[in-house]
C-alpha cells in the first residue's frame, strides 16, 4: 500500500526476483486499466461460448503465471465477481474460466497493490473482507517521498547515471533543492520526471539550479 508513485510496483519486482520463483512468470496486471466486461476474462480466462466473441477456449494471465507470480497493481477496483474468483484463486489454488465449471489447478503467489483503503472499502461494503485478509497476510506500506527524504540523494544518483546521455551530476545546490521539495504528486516517479526534464534543458554533465524546472 501507499500513494502513488512510491515503487510498488518495483518492490513486487525485486520481491519476484528474491524468491525461490524468481525463474518464474512475472506478470503484471492493471485492473484499473481494463473494461470490466474484459477483466474477468483476461484475468482468469474462458471457454468457447461463454459470450459472444469466444470462439475458443483462452488461458488467463493468472494461469500464465503459474509457477510464478502475478501483481495485481490498483486491486480495488477489482468488481464484485471478479473478487469472489480471485478469492477462490488464493484459498483453493484454483483458476475456474469464464462460462466453465471445472476448476484448473494452479501454483501462483499473489502481490497487489493499491493507494486506496481498503479497510474503509471494506466498511462501505465495496470491497470484500474474506479477500481483503487473504490479500494482506503480509502488507508492506511505502511511505511519500517527503518523508523518506534520507533516500533522495541516492534517488538522484540512480536515476541521472539512467538517464539518456548520461551519466550526469548534480551540484551541491541542486540536491539540497531536491530534498527539501515537498513531492506529493508523483512521489519518486515525480522526481524521476523532474530529473528527466533537467537533462533535457541543460548542455552540460553537471546540473545546476538553473536546470530546475518551476
């Protein structure tokens, strides 16, 4: 959990990377990006006629992960029915597709990640409570950037040797601008494009606080 643009996603992937799964899928989901009338199907697949269109039996991306993980960014918005599937996937191991009644075992770990409360949802009645606890049996909150602020100059250092043209520095001025902003829309991701934007406005390796963007 955490606002957006605090590296959850790139926490699941180092997660990913440090278990014994690691040769494993990783596969990345964005439930807020897809039509509900197609989640349920891309996520836990469907067989031929089940709705008009499906004209054969498809594997979802949950049964792609099998033997690895899957990340479900923005779970909250998940609908109601595909909350009860995803519940039957993390009790029973278990996907069952869209229009059948035969279940297909699977071996999948399950990371999420959302900026919303899920425990206030849960309250309101829009999110279930049985997957809410099935999905926080470990939770990791990512604070704001504002207040992990010890972490920005290697931030800075990451992201300008990353940056196209680089390696670049930064001057002393320049990284005690940068910790002392107050990031509260992006997060590091705002950082990142605030550096970005700096390289492509200066001529030169060393970033200067004239380079700093209003």
């Amino acid at each position: 959990t955490g606002p957006t643009g605090t590296g959850k996603e790139v926490l699941s992937r180092f997660i990913h990377e440090c278990s014994p799964r690691r040769n494993g899928p990783f596969i990345a989901i964005n439930c807020a990006a897809m039509p509900e009338t197609l989640l349920e199907s891309e996520l836990f697949g469907h067989v031929k006629g089940a709705f008009t269109g499906a004209m054969h039996d498809k594997a979802g991306l949950i049964e792609a992960a099998d033997g690895g993980w899957i990340f479900l960014d923005e779970v909250a918005t998940l609908s109601p029915s595909a909350q009860v599937a995803m519940l039957r996937v993390l009790e029973n191991q278990e996907v069952l597709r869209v229009g059948s009644t035969k279940p297909v075992a699977i071996s999948v770990r399950v990371l999420s990640a959302t900026n919303e409360p899920l425990e206030k949802l849960v309250k309101e009645g829009k999110f279930r409570g049985d997957l809410w606890q099935r999905l926080r049996e470990a939770e990791i909150t990512l604070p704001p950037l504002r207040e992990r602020t010890e972490e920005i100059p290697a931030l800075v250092e990451f992201f300008c040797k990353s940056m196209p043209g680089g390696p670049y520095k930064v001057s002393g001025p320049v990284m005690e601008v940068l910790t002392n902003v107050s990031w509260k829309e992006g997060n590091i991701r705002e950082l990142r494009n605030c550096l970005r934007a700096m390289t492509e406005m200066h001529v030169n390796k060393l970033l200067t606080p004239l380079a700093i963007p209003e």
